[in-house]
C-alpha cells in the first residue's frame, strides 16, 4: 500500500515539476515584452521632442502598461512559488527516495564557477518583478512631473 502511494505521489511530483517548468518561458516572454514596450514607449518620447510634459500620455501609458506587467508577471511567480513550495513537501515525505530529490543540488552549485554562483543565485521572480516596477515608477514619476 506505501508503495503504491509513493509512485501516486511520484506522478504528481512529476506533474508539478512539468507545470513549475512551463512557467519559465511564459516569465521569460512577459520580461521580453516589457522590455520592448519600454523601448518603443522612450523610442516615442524621444521623436516627439523628448521628456517634455506634452508627453504625459506616453508616461502615463508607461506607468498602467508597467503596472499590469507587475501584476502579470506576480502571478505566474505566484504559481510557480505554490508548485515549488508542493515539490519541496514531496521531496521532505520522501527524502529517501531519489526520484524525489531533482531540486537538489546544492553540491553541484558549490563546484561551480564563483561568478556564476553570485549572478545566477538571484532568484528570477525578484528581477522579473523588479523591473516592471521600476518602469511603473519612474513612467509615474515623469507623468507626475509632466502634469505638476
């Protein structure tokens, strides 16, 4: 009977593990967009004279278009934190068995190059939602200026 409800877990954990990794694209495109939409909105206020407040609907464009990407962007990491946190319970029932032990692997980050450690140790959801923040800011902060 355990057994047969390790290897039901096991499916799971397997399906976690497919649903935690189809997130990565999807943050990865979200980041991509954002970074283009940014581009082409300073593309527009540079041809249309530059940080002047006639601009104020381009800003202001910046800052919703920024804001929503926080809002996107912290909820696929909100999913894909959920599924984590399920995957590490898994790993923590059965910590014997191997098949649940994929995440682990903390040896091998230590053999690592130092500087990949150190660039590739900060987790994406705190720059994938970073970003789109600081945009969101600094839009709202031109907009502000703009109108005041």
């Amino acid at each position: 009977m355990e057994e047969n409800k390790a290897d039901r877990d096991y499916d799971i954990y397997r399906q976690l593990v497919e649903l935690w990794g189809k997130e990565n694209p999807i943050k990865t495109n979200k980041l991509q967009v954002l970074l283009v939409v940014n581009s082409l909105l300073l593309a527009a206020v540079n041809i249309t004279g530059g940080f002047k407040p006639k601009n104020w609907p381009l800003y202001l464009g910046g800052a919703v278009f920024s804001l929503v990407w926080v809002l996107s962007i912290g909820r696929t990491s909100l999913f894909q934190e959920i599924w984590q946190t399920k995957l590490d319970e898994l790993a923590r029932k059965y910590s014997e068995d191997e098949r649940f032990q994929i995440f682990k692997h903390t040896t091998e980050v230590r053999q690592s190059p130092l500087f990949l450690r150190i660039v590739g140790g900060v987790p994406s959801k705190y720059y994938l939602i970073g970003a789109p923040f600081v945009f969101c800011i600094v839009w709202l902060c031109l907009f502000l200026y703009s109108i005041i």
